[in-house]
C-alpha cells in the first residue's frame, strides 16, 4: 500500500478526481491546504480523509511556513506528496526533501507557459493545441520531469473561461492516471524524460483526447 498526501489551495477538484479513482494499494493519508477556506476540505472530510489546514498567513516567512508543512506532511510518512492546485511557490529545501515523490499538474502544455494565466496566455499566442502537464517538481517553478500530457484543440471562439473548462475536463483524467503510474512503480526518470513501462495507452505518457466536435 502507498501512502499519498494531496495539497490543495482551493476547489479541489483534481484532489477530488483522484479520490474518486480509488487507486488500487493507494491510501489517501491526509489532503492538507494553505488555506482554511479551501472547499475542497469539505469534500475530504466527507468521505472519511483526515484534512487539515497549516495556513501559511500564520508564518512570518516562507521558510517557517515550509517547516511547518513538511511536519504536516512527514506525520503521514507518505510516498507521494501530490499538489493539486496548491497556489504556494515551495522552497528549494522543501522541494529537495520530496524529490522524486512530489508531483503536480499544470494547466498548460509545458514548457509552454509556466506561471499563472495560463489559459489567457494560450489564447494571446494563439496556439491551437493548449492541454496540462504532471510532472515531478523540481526547484524551478513548473520545469520538472514530465510524467503525462494532454491536449486540447483552442477553437477560434474559446475564452478563458471556455478553454480552463476543456482543459479541466482533461486534468481530471490525466491526474488520477499518473498517479496510478507512480503507485504501481511504473515510472523510470532518467534526467527529464520519464518513460511508463507497461504504459497501456496507444502512445506512452500521453493521452492526447479528440478535440470538441
Ligand atoms: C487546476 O487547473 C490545476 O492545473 C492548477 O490549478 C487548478 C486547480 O483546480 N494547478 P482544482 O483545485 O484541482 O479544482
């Protein structure tokens, strides 16, 4: 059995995505945000999950705050730390400390885009294929190892609100599979390529769906 913690900021909708998949041999420890708001702590609460809040606006600085998680975290001993939605830039210790057992998701198709706005920024450069990414993470802000991509097609019509939903839609599927790779010990890491052995799929870490008719 594999232990997972998921840090969330917000909605938690890629949290909930991957509770719902119910992985086999994977344990949801805990789901712990930044913020004490965060509705998807409700959604864990709910379905039995051990949530809890270290607010980072309690810590004079990053550093304490980084502390203060990792002690959350190291309490459920976990194999994975997954960040889903987790709105906190994280330390270059904190980052080092769960190195090779730390993965995120991003809402663009990287290296394209890192940082925030993502779906605005794939409109204003007009790409016609936008998507998210999971990767390890590494110290440099969305630059990691990438475990599975996806993509959509970006219609002529598409706002920011229109193309966030179709990619969300896409998170939602790629996440939990990721996740299952890790769990079941299938991803290899050789500097930035990370290869899914026994990978099912047509095209190995990747799920690339048809666009919206
Ligand atoms: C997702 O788009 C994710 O890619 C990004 O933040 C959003 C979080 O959504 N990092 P949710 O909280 O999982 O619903």
């Amino acid at each position: 059995m594999k232990k997972l913690v998921i840090l969330i900021s917000g909605r938690g909708s890629n949290m909930e995505a991957i509770v719902r998949a119910s992985i086999p041999d994977a344990m949801i420890a805990a789901v712990i945000a930044n913020k004490p708001t965060a509705a998807g702590l409700d959604f864990a609460r709910a379905q039995g999950i051990e949530a809890q809040v270290v607010d980072h606006t309690g810590y004079a600085n990053r550093d304490a705050f980084d502390e203060a998680l990792a002690a959350a975290i190291d309490r459920h001993e976990p194999d994975l730390v997954v960040l889903a939605g987790f709105m906190r830039v994280l330390g270059d210790d904190f980052v080092r400390r769960y190195e090779g057992r730390m993965i995120n998701i991003h809402p663009s198709l990287l290296p394209s885009f890192p940082g925030l706005h993502t779906h605005r920024k794939a409109i204003e450069a007009g790409v016609r294929l936008h998507g998210a990414t999971v990767h390890f993470v590494t110290p440099t802000l969305d630059c990691g190892p990438i475990i599975a991509q996806t993509a959509v097609a970006v219609s002529a019509d598409d706002s920011e609100a229109s193309l966030a939903e179709k990619v969300l839609a896409q998170e939602h599927i790629i996440y939990p599979q990721a996740v299952r790779w890790f769990v079941e010990g299938r991803l290899r890491v050789d500097g930035n390529r990370v290869t899914v052995t026994d990978a099912r799929l047509p095209c190995e870490g990747w799920i690339v769906p048809l666009p919206d008719a």
